[in-house]
C-alpha cells in the first residue's frame, strides 16, 4: 500500500493501529511503517500505535491518544485535577487510569502513564467532545478519589495543604450525593476516612 492511500483511509484517525491498517489491507507489510517512520511521514507512539507526522498536537488530541494506546483507561490523577483547574501547576504528562497493569510509555509528543486500579473501579468518567471524536475523562469527583486511592500515602492536613488545591473551584463544581455515591462503591474505610478528613480541610463536609 502506498502512503497516501493509507493517509486517505485513515485520515479521520486521531492515531491509529497496526490492526486498523490490516482492516484496509490484510496483506500489508508492517516494516513499510519503518520506512515511514524514516521519512518523516508518521510517529510511532508506543508498539502498534502511530499517528501522521502532521497531526496537531494539543490537550485534546492527547487525551484521545492516551485513551487510545492503552485501553481500557481514562485520563485522571494530575492531569484532569489541571483540566479542572484544581491546582495551578502545569501537568506535562497524560496521567490515567487502567484495569490493566501500571504502565509508562515516554513518547516523542509527550509520556503516557497510566495507575491501574481493579475493573470495578473502572466507573465515574464522562465522554467530552472534540471534533468528530470523544475521549474519556474522569468527573471532578473520581479524580478525588481516584487521587487519593492511588497515592494511599497522603493522610494528613499538611499532606492536603501540600497539593495546593482550589477549594473554591471543587466546592463550586463537585456534586455532595454523586461523592457520596462513588466514596460508597470503593468499599474502602480508609479511603473513606481519608476523604472525610480532607473535605473538613477545604470546608466542604
């Protein structure tokens, strides 16, 4: 297949598969992606994965790259706290969450990491519109508690007052029955505790 039949065919991929190319081209030669690769024309992502030289590059395109190299997943953690406007340092890297293992891809457009957490905890995401696609973000209450649940360590006042979080801004767009409801389906008392102690920190209980 030459390349700009298969840019034609997949021009609508945000990143693509080496098993989207065999659904156009069943016979097709994967080292002719090495070729590709060499002359510029596409960026390999992580082991199967690529997307075209040319793609623009921005929060939202991530986030779909993300979802899409290591599924199942959804972005989370550090990342979604910026994406609300939680804390005020800049996150750089693509931070989600998984059912599968832990995982960590350093790429040539940005790193990639993902916490795995047990299927049943794979809930409280929404999908968020761009362009023709949707990617997979964790609601501003999961990402608490995803946060915590995750770093276990964090239990003190001056652990929470080290995260320099927006008070106003979580007790502005956080929904009290839908944490209730999630801080329930972990079935985890210390994680609940935890939760306790830090939504009396930012006058939210």
């Amino acid at each position: 297949m030459q390349f700009f039949k298969l840019k034609e065919q997949l021009k609508d991929f945000i990143v693509f598969s080496l098993n989207d190319i065999r659904k156009i081209d069943s016979n097709f030669y994967r080292h002719r992606l090495n070729e590709w690769q060499n002359k510029g024309y596409i960026k390999k992502i992580r082991q199967g994965y690529y997307i075209f030289s040319d793609l623009k590059i921005n929060e939202q395109s991530l986030f779909l790259i993300a979802n899409k190299i290591y599924h199942p997943s959804y972005i989370s953690l550090e990342m979604a706290f910026s994406y609300y406007n939680l804390i005020p340092e800049s996150v750089y890297a693509i931070t989600s969450i998984t059912s599968q293992k832990t995982n960590n891809f350093k790429t040539k457009i940005g790193e990639f990491i993902y916490h795995s957490v047990k299927p049943e905890l794979m809930f409280g995401y929404h999908l968020i519109k761009y362009q023709d696609y949707n990617f997979k973000i964790a609601t501003i209450e999961k990402v608490i508690l995803d946060y915590f649940y995750i770093n276990s360590h964090l239990k003190t006042e001056n652990d929470f007052f080290e995260l320099r979080f927006n008070a106003e801004v979580f007790k502005t767009m956080v929904n009290k029955n839908t944490m209730e409801c999630y801080i329930k389906k972990f079935s985890n008392k210390s994680l609940e505790v935890k939760m306790k102690k830090f939504l009396k920190f930012i006058h939210y209980a």
